[in-house]
C-alpha cells in the first residue's frame, strides 16, 4: 500500500529548503520536516521558527512543502526513510490519508512527532504537539454569545475537509453553538479550504443566497479565509451593516486588522511554541533517549482589548 504511493509523486517534485546550520552537523542528525502548505502564511512563520531552533540546536533541518497533496506528502515522508533520517516532524495535510506512510517510519523505528495537525489510525500513538483547536472553537462562540445577548446568526467557513484542524475546530464551533442554546444558529456552513481567495468568493455567494437575511457573524477557521470574507463584506456593503468577522491563526494582516476594528477578533495558537517544542523533543530522543511527550498548547482569543498578547505583533506595521 505503502509503495502504491511512492509512484503517485516523482521524487523530483519535492520542493525542499535547507534550514539548518548545514548537513555536516557533528552526529550526522539529518531531520526532515513536512509541512502541510508552504503557500500558507502559518507554516511560513513555522518555518522561520524552526530554522532558528534548528540554528541553536546545531541540528540539520530540511523542510518539505507538501502542497496540500497527500500522495506528496507520503512520498516525501518516503525519500526521507530511504536517505535515512534521524528524526521526521509533520504537519499531515489530512489526518487518515499519512496513516499508512507514519507506519512505515513507526516500522524504522525513526522517531516522529505531528505538529498542528494530528495522524489517527496508525499502529503506535504518534506524539502530536499542538493547539487545541477544539477549544478554540468553542472561545470563538464564547466571544459571540457575550457580545450578541439576544441571539445571533452565524456562518462558518471551514477548512480544508480531512484536516485534523478543520474537524476540531469545527467540532468545538459546534460544542459551542449547542450549549449556547437555540437563539444562536449556524445558517450557512461552507468550506473555503483555508485560501483567502475562496474566502471571498464563498462569502460572496452566502452573501448573494442570504439577501437581505445577513449574518450577524463569520466565523472562519483561519485568518486567510477571515480576510477574504472582509473583502466581500466590503465589496458588497455588508460591512456597514455591522456584520462581524472573526478569525484563527493571529497572524500579522489579520492582527492589523483587529487593531482597526474590522476583524473582531484571532485566535493565537503559538506557531513558534509548536515548532521548537516539536524539535527540542525530536533532538532529546535522538541524542539522549528521551522520550517524546505529546503537548496541548491552550489557544489564546485576540481582541482589540488583548492584542499585546498575540505572538507576533511585533510584524504589525
């Protein structure tokens, strides 16, 4: 099964940047990361992250763009296995479709962790490292529920099907909704697959399907999909009828838009703590034997009122 995909990808397509001290590192420690969607403004900052813990730890780090594409992704996870690397870090486009590559690496005894996004169904618990997306989503309807008293109607913009971020997202959205009872509902659930152009364009058609029947609230599950959405409130006018926009990820263009009022509010999961746990660990098991700890890092909502909070306020400008 395994091989099956290995003959989907040619090799040649793996898009790979070094991010290491360079690959004559004293203990030969080559590492690979596999990163879900490099085309993604969160795994671009994940890999800043690591490229400077992999500096500190004097480690060889490459990382490979998996492109949203599984078959890719296996293959990728593949090479490395056959060039013999010490240690493999990834964040799984989808959280079945790896299961059989992870296998393989669980087989070498080659030690792995999954960050952002977790495998299910492998035959050994891989250690995962990450937000709890779950309550994340709930925070989003915790926000809803305290601004709106009298009820609102919301629409969800999900991510990418399959994700593992996407389903709990969705899910704690859900836990939210229910409990916060019958005067909040969800009138459109759509998915957007993380990308702001589709935020736009799926907005825009809700948008167009809803009338004069808006929202009160978006709730887009990453910050991409959010600005879109803001896009096509604005386009269409719908933006001075107060409708709220909220978002996931904190990065900086969704951070300088809650400082201007137009995004209510992000939620910080720490991309940098993900990161350089993920390797501090994957560099203890190789060098000395530790064990990998699976670690929940608890999401932070941003608003106005909380933004010195966000990680990375700082690239505001």
């Amino acid at each position: 099964m395994f091989k099956k995909f290995k003959q989907q990808v040619l090799t040649a397509a793996v898009t790979a940047i070094l991010v290491g001290p360079g690959a004559a590192n004293a203990a030969g420690e080559k590492i690979i990361a596999s990163f879900h969607n490099m085309a993604e403004p969160f795994f671009v900052v994940m890999t800043r992250e690591l490229k400077d813990e992999a500096k500190k730890l004097n480690v060889d780090v490459t990382v490979v763009d998996g492109q949203a594409n599984s078959a890719k992704q296996t293959a990728d996870v593949e090479n490395a296995l056959v060039q013999g690397v010490k240690g493999i870090i990834i964040a799984p486009t989808d959280v079945k479709a790896l299961t059989p590559a992870v296998n393989e690496v669980i087989k070498a005894g080659v030690p792995i962790v999954t960050v952002d996004r977790y495998i299910e169904g492998a035959s050994k618990a891989v250690p995962h490292v990450g937000a709890d997306n779950v309550a994340g989503g709930r925070g989003m309807v915790d926000w809803v529920v305290k601004n709106y008293p009298g009820g609102a109607k919301i629409v969800l913009l999900t991510g990418q099907p399959g994700s593992s971020s996407a389903i709990d997202r969705t899910k704690g959205v859900h836990q939210g909704v229910t409990k916060a009872g019958a005067k909040y509902k969800i009138v459109v659930e759509q998915t957007a697959n993380w990308a702001r152009d589709q935020g736009l364009t799926v907005t825009q058609n809700i948008l167009t399907s809803l009338g004069k029947n808006r929202p009160d609230v978006i709730i887009a599950e990453n910050d991409d999909m959010a600005l879109g959405a803001i896009e096509a409130l604005r386009e269409s006018g719908a933006d001075k009828a107060g409708v709220k926009v909220m978002g996931f990820d904190a990065v900086p263009d969704a951070l300088k838009k809650v400082r201007d009022g137009s995004l209510a509010s992000t939620v910080e999961q720490s991309p940098s703590r993900q990161i350089r746990t993920a390797l501090q660990q994957i560099v203890a098991k190789i060098r000395e034997g530790k064990e990998i700890q699976s670690k929940s890092i608890e999401p932070v909502l941003i608003t106005a009122q909380n933004l010195k909070d966000a990680e990375r306020l700082s690239e505001v400008k």
